[in-house]
C-alpha cells in the first residue's frame, strides 16, 4: 500500500524548505523567495507558497504523470508568456510572441490553450524567447522547481534513505558548512597563510581546514533535517 499524499505533501514541504533556506542566488548572495523562484521557473507564487506549506494546490505524485507535465507545460506557458514584456515595456501580443518564439501565431494559441504539445525542435527557440531552460518546461512545477536549485525532483519525493535523498542531504549539510567557513576567521586566515606557505607545509595547513571542516559539518542545527517524514 502506498503512503498518504499528505505524508508527501508534507516530505516535499520539508525538503524545499531546506533548499530556499540553503541554496543561495548567486548574484544576491542570500535565499531565493517565492516570487524569485515562481519568476525563474514559470510556477505560480501561489504554487510555490503552497508546495512550501504541505498543501499543494493540485496532488502531488512521487513521480511525475504524464498529464500533468502536459498540464503544468501549458500553466507555465502562459504564466512566463504573461511575464514577458518588449523593448517598450509592453506585455507580448501573440503575433509578437510567436514571431520572436520562431512559430506561427496559430500554433503558439494552440499551445497556450493546450490543444498542443512543442514538439522538440519548438522547444529551444521556445525556451530561449521565455529566459528558462528546456527542462523546465519538460517537468511538472515540482520537477520545474527542483531543476532551478540544481537537484533531481525524486530529491524532493523519494522516501528517506534513497540514494538520492542521501545526496541531497550530504550536498545541503556541505553548503552550510562551506558558508560558516567562508565566515569564520580562523579559516580565512588559514587560506591565506596556505597561499605562502612552502608545498610541503600547506598539507599540514589543509589538515587543520578540513579537521575545521569536519567539526562544522558535526555541529547540531547546521542543516534542518531533510527527510523528517
């Protein structure tokens, strides 16, 4: 018997929580939020807010269904197609869209009213047009989600224990771990006297960081727990 939607409604919940709270943009320097993410990804805010929450807006599935990739395909459409603006700051008309997407307006209206599925040569001058990778309109929003933190959506529905829970898990507790390092002085001062030291002292140095590394990754509370359910 498999488990409740609630119990993997919750799992997800929890798992995304850990990725906004350690998974940093790189150009700001400090977690995502649900607008960012819905943004990047063509999901709703009110999607993303609820997948945080444990209470999706539509059932969730530990693997993707094909009807809803079709479905969710067809709701990021026209969400990053809503988004678009041109060089006058002028929402897209669907002539425009079309035209700059590289088809016709008649098969762009198909896909945006899900008459229609991109077939693969669409998807790249598709993609390129919206500013989101190929992937991310191959996926359902939780896999689309997934994709924009650089993980594997079964990271976010598979059970506890799974190889690629587990490699979610020790990838987050190192994230942490490297950011407290970034900011501890002892290691800051350790790299730099490593930079002119002799090679066959700088092992010496390289032990000490990583023995500071290992006591990091050991400290309670670093990492909020990734698979509580």
């Amino acid at each position: 018997m498999g488990e409740s939607s609630d119990v993997l409604a919750q799992r997800v919940a929890a798992r995304l929580d850990c990725l906004f709270e350690n998974v940093f943009s790189a150009r700001l320097g400090r977690p995502w939020t649900d607008g960012e993410v819905a943004e990047a990804t063509g999901v709703s805010v009110a999607e993303v807010a609820a997948l945080r929450r444990g209470r999706p807006l539509s059932p969730v599935h530990r693997d993707p269904q094909h009807e809803h990739v079709a479905a969710g395909f067809t709701e990021r459409l026209n969400h990053l197609l809503s988004q678009r603006r041109d060089e006058h700051g002028e929402p897209y008309s669907l002539r425009a869209a079309a035209r700059a997407a590289g088809m016709s307006p008649t098969y762009l209206d198909k896909l945006l009213e899900g008459r229609s599925q991109p077939t693969l040569s669409k998807l790249a001058p598709l993609a390129s047009f919206l500013g989101v990778g190929i992937d991310v309109l191959t996926t359902d929003s939780l896999g689309a989600i997934a994709r924009h933190f650089g993980v594997r959506r079964e990271a976010l529905t598979y059970e506890p224990g799974s190889p690629v829970v587990v490699e979610l898990e020790d990838t987050l507790k190192a994230l942490a771990a490297y950011r407290r390092i970034s900011q501890s002085p002892e290691a800051v001062t350790m790299a730099f006297r490593m930079a002119d030291l002799p090679i066959g002292r700088r092992a010496e140095v390289s032990a000490a960081v990583e023995e500071l590394f290992l006591e990091m990754t050991s400290r309670p509370g670093e990492v909020p727990p990734v698979s509580p359910v």
